[in-house]
C-alpha cells in the first residue's frame, strides 16, 4: 500500500476527482452536440478499460472487441424491440455478451499473440458481416432504432443519460482500479510475462484469462449499449474496423496497462477530430502521423508522458525515504 | 461442367491474389515476427500508381510499370524505416510494431486520398481482358497472368528459399534472429530484404489484380485482412502453407457464392477460420511455428 500512496494514486481518489468533474461539465457546455461528444468519452472510456484489462494488463490481444460492442448494442436493442424493459434488458444483454465470450473464449484462448488476435478479428468481422445481411432480424445496413431511455415512466433526458453514463465510467475505473490493486492485477502481470512461469506459480491460466476476456467484453458490451442509447439506433458499424481502429487509437494514445490511459485517450481522441475536421481532406493522414508519432515518441502514451512528468517535478520533494517506484510499462 | 469450371476459375484468380497477399505477410513476419498491417496498402498503392503513370502521365507500359514497382519499392523503405526501425530501436514488443503498421496503413491511405480521391476509378489493363477459351473453359488473358504470375512467384519464392544461400540466411534469421547475428548473418539486411520482396509482390499484384477490382484508395483494409486470414489458415510460419491458405479461402468463397448466396459469402469463410483454429491452433500446414512454443 506504501507504494501506491507514495504515488498519490490510491484507489478511489482520483476516480472521485474525475466524478466531480464529470458532473461538473454539463454546466460549462453550451449545445447538446458537446454534450454528445462528452457521452461518447464516458462510452470509448468504458469500452476502452475493458481492452486496456486484457491486453494492457493481461497481454491477451483481441482484435474483436468491437463485436462485442455491437453484440451488446444489438442485443439491447432487439430486447426493447420485444417489450423488455431497460432494467431487464440492459442486464439481458450483457449475459448475452458474457455467455457468446464464454463459448467462444475457450478456444480462442488456446491460441497466442498473433493468431489470438486474427481469431478474434474473425470473430469482429463474423459479427460484423451478419449483422449488415440477416436483414430480418438486424435490419440490414440501415440498422433498427432504439426508442429513448425510459424508466419507471419518467423519460430519460440526454443530460440525465450523460450523468448515469459518467457514473458507469467512473464505477468501472473503480473496479479497474481495485482489479489491479489487488492480488487479480498481479496475477494478470504474471499472464503478459509468461503464461508458463505463472503456472508454475500456481496460477490457474485458463481459468484467469476466460475471467479477464469476459470481463473485457462485458464492458465493452456495457460501453454498446450506452452508444445504442445516445446514438438511438444501432446499425452493423458498431461491429466494424473503424470502431477497432479508435480502441487501439485510445489505449496506444492513453497509455496502455495504465490506469487513466483509457480516460485520458478517449478524451483527445473523441476531440481531436473535431480539430481536424478543419483540415479537411488531410485528416485521414494526420490522424494517422498523430498516431504513429504517439507510438514512436511517448510509448506509455500520455499517462506514461504525465506520470513521468509528475516524478521529475515532484521527486525532489519526496527525495526522503524514496520508495523506489517502479513505473509500470 | 461448365459452371463449375467458371467457379473454380474465378477462385483461383482471386487465390491466387490472396495467396500472394498472404505470401508477403509471411516472408515479413519470417524476417522480424511483426505482421505488417500495410501490406494491402501496398496493392493500392500499385493499382493507383499504375493510373497515375499509365493515364495521367501515359508513359508507355514498361517504364509506367518500373514507376509503379519503384513507388511501391520507395514505400516499403518508408514503412522500415519510418516505422519499422524507429520503433525497434525503442524496444517495442511486435505486437506493439503492428499497431504502428496500421498507422502506416492509415497513413497511406490518407495520402492516397489526397493524391487521387475517394472515387472509384478506371485502371488500364496491361493485358486485354476480351473473352477467351481454353479447352472447356472461359476466361481472359489477365485472369490467365494472375494465375501464371503466382505460379511463377511462388517458383521464385521456392527458389530463393531453398536453393540459394541468401535463402538459407533468411531462414536462420527466421528460426533465431539473434543467433543467426551471432554468426554473422547480417539479419537487418535480411529483414530489409522481406520488406522490399513482399512489397515487390503486392505491387505486382496490384499492376494485374486492378483491372478486376478497380482502384479505390480504400481497397487497401480488405485486402489485408483476405491476406492475413490466408496467412493464419495455412499457418503464418511458411509462405507457402500462406499461399495456399489464400486459394483455399478463394475457392470456398467461389463456391459458396455460386452455389449458395453470395451475401453470406464472407461470413461463412470466417466462420471456417475460426473453427479451423480452434482444431489447428497454428493453421492447418502450421507445424513448424508449433514446435517454436
């Protein structure tokens, strides 16, 4: 515990920092277009946590979380469609999420690095596939609408759906945060170091990387049906590449296997554009050099680029006992 | 009889395009063990080259081809040293250089936006595309120079590998890189060379495969995944067991859509992959990189 404090970063502190000024920001903001992007941050933050778990922490790449985020969009959307109310059907989807990840997770995590990842894209570009052809059931490209939130009769306003979105976001910060801080967090280190030596440890291998791989998809199945909701539709390109672009974007950005990096990227990722767009035609290039110069110039992203920061200004005066810190990569 | 010689046809063309794709995948990912996400960028670039000197310029055929191979030779010195050494030198794991080839994929598609737009545009051909028979069959002389050119790429690929020293320097680099350094095989060299080879190929590929699919700046993505799904279904560790993992997607493909339905063409052939993974964790001809772990 010494070391974390020593850090300034325990495990609540500053998730409440970051409530405070969630809560905060619909004041300042002036049309509901910003109020838009500011969801879309709480959502890419909860999808992003959940890919920053499992490949930042736990070294298992998947290249198909973006399935996920449609598959919990999409089941959300055909249980309003039948009737479900918001209560029932938000939980619904998520066990749909977790029960697809369980089946398929079990095989899938048989395979490493490379040809996880290509599996998994399979799997993103499967869902992906279906969901713009089974016209029927998914409506096709065109996608379906989502009726507007309602619980217990009272309409849900968009500035009301924002809160509840930021209160997601910062819980599950929390539970990254406790995840971590734990005896869970070591034993996912031990997972990206080396599988074998960890189970030599005795750590159950399988067992944790299903555990982390569902808790990664139910996130981002939650972050799927929040977008579901502020978009009010659901159409096949939640499941596409783009979608998988931004989530390797933000955590690369933010800084993978840290804490805030799925935060911090998802913020300049969701607002960087809307600076780009003035560029016009050249935004797909610069999208692209900011992407590589993050990778080239500040590989822990700009959680790494902070927290470096923080040490050189702050050492000096916390020079006196000196807990060696060690800055995770 | 007829038909099914039509299917199996169109199949092996667009194998024998995927095959190559995936062929250049592997020779890199034999070099360094990083998957290199622009390579489909590569095809774009020779198919959009190739009008950019053939039409725009309308330089005759053979110095418009050497222009495209150069543009597409400049590139791939881009790519390793823009993103491949840069990142390397600053101890990035390979996963880590791969999401910097996506950088690279997106950067030449921005650049590719720039130069020629986002419409679809007419590519000349290099061979005449007029109807053909041969035996039984129909077809055109381009599908034919797809066929042919894979055929003779794999030869040439086969060749290198196996009957030349050089060929024996890149496999060692592949098995170990860093004993292959130790005795004296300069492995940077070796890795410059899958840059420049496996560029070499997509280019070529573009020159033909764009008259059959047009030329889009944005065609670069399915080209790559096509290219890595041949790789990872025959096994990434041998460009041949790539090779004929991207035939062997093109054939099903080509069946499932002239005997089923088109639509769920896609799916289905991904779908396969997964299952097949789940039985043959490192493709299906993967043995080699099985023995690695």
């Amino acid at each position: 515990m010494n070391r974390i404090h020593a850090l300034g970063t325990g495990i609540w502190q500053i998730p409440l920092l970051i409530l405070l000024a969630g809560l905060v920001v619909p004041h300042l903001l002036s049309s509901g277009f910003h109020l838009r992007l500011a969801s879309i941050v709480c959502i890419y933050t909860i999808l992003c946590v959940g890919f920053n778990l499992l490949y930042g922490y736990a070294g298992q790449i998947s290249m198909g979380q973006q399935g996920f985020f449609a598959l919990g969009a999409y089941a959300y959307a055909l249980l309003t469609q039948a009737g479900w109310p918001f209560y029932a059907a938000l939980p619904a989807s998520l066990l749909v999420c977790a029960g697809v990840t369980l089946v398929i997770g079990v095989p899938l995590l048989r395979l490493r690095s490379h040809y996880l990842a290509m599996a998994s894209l399979c799997f993103g570009l499967i869902f992906a596939g279906v969901a713009s052809r089974w016209i029927d059931v998914t409506g096709g490209t065109a996608g379906m609408m989502v009726p507007s939130l309602k619980v217990a009769g009272h309409l849900v306003s968009r500035t009301e759906l924002y809160y509840g979105l930021v209160v997601i976001a910062v819980a599950v910060l929390l539970l990254q945060n406790f995840i971590v801080g734990t005896h869970l967090g070591r034993v996912l280190y031990s997972l990206r170091g080396d599988e074998t030596a960890a189970e030599s440890l005795g750590v159950n291998v399988t067992a944790y990387k299903l555990r982390v791989f569902v808790l990664s998809s139910v996130l981002a199945g939650l972050a799927g049906v929040g977008f579901a909701l502020v978009s009010r539709q659901v159409n096949p390109s939640f499941g596409e590449f783009p979608i998988l672009v931004t989530i390797l974007t933000v955590s690369v950005v933010g800084g993978l296997g840290t804490r805030y990096g799925a935060l911090l990227g998802a913020i300049v990722v969701v607002l960087a554009p809307q600076g780009l767009t003035a560029f016009g035609d050249l935004e797909t290039l610069l999208y692209g050099v900011c992407l590589l110069l993050f990778l080239l110039f500040m590989p822990h992203g700009l959680s790494g680029f902070l927290r470096a920061l923080c040490l050189r200004l702050f050492r000096p005066a916390a020079a006196k006992p000196a807990p060696r810190l060690k800055v995770s990569p | 009889m007829e038909q099914i010689g039509v299917i199996l046809l169109a199949g092996l063309t667009n194998g024998s395009v995927y095959g190559l794709v995936g062929l250049s995948i592997s020779l890199i990912y034999g070099t360094n063990r990083v998957i290199n996400f622009a390579q489909g960028e590569f095809v774009m670039l020779g198919v959009m080259s190739a009008i950019l000197f053939m039409v725009t310029c309308a330089l005759p055929l053979l110095p418009a081809i050497a222009a495209v191979l150069g543009v597409v030779l400049v590139a791939a010195l881009a790519l390793e040293f823009g993103v491949y050494q840069p990142l390397l030198r600053r101890g990035a794991p390979p996963l880590t250089i791969m999401i910097g080839t996506l950088a690279a994929a997106i950067i030449a598609t921005g650049a590719a936006l720039l130069v020629w737009g986002p419409l679809q545009l007419y590519v000349p051909n290099v061979l005449p595309l007029e109807a053909m028979r041969v035996g039984p069959l129909i077809t055109n002389p381009q599908q034919i120079a797809i066929i042919v050119v894979f055929a003779a790429l794999l030869a040439l690929t086969w060749f290198l590998l196996y009957r030349t020293r050089f060929g024996l320097c890149i496999r060692a680099t592949g098995v170990n890189a860093r004993v292959a350094l130790l005795m004296g095989i300069r492995s940077r060299r070796i890795v410059r060379f899958g840059f420049l080879f496996s560029a070499l190929i997509s280019g070529i590929v573009g020159l033909l495969v764009g008259p059959l699919l047009g030329g889009q700046v944005g065609m670069g993505v399915t080209l790559t995944v096509k290219g890595f799904m041949a790789a990872i279904l025959g096994g990434l560790g041998s460009p041949f067991a790539a090779a004929a993992g991207g035939v062997l997607i093109a054939l099903v493909e080509a069946l499932v859509a002239g005997y089923g339905s088109s639509l769920y063409a896609e799916p289905i052939i991904f779908a396969l992959i997964l299952m097949i993974l789940f039985f043959r964790p490192y493709g299906l001809l993967g043995d080699f990189e099985a023995g690695r772990h």
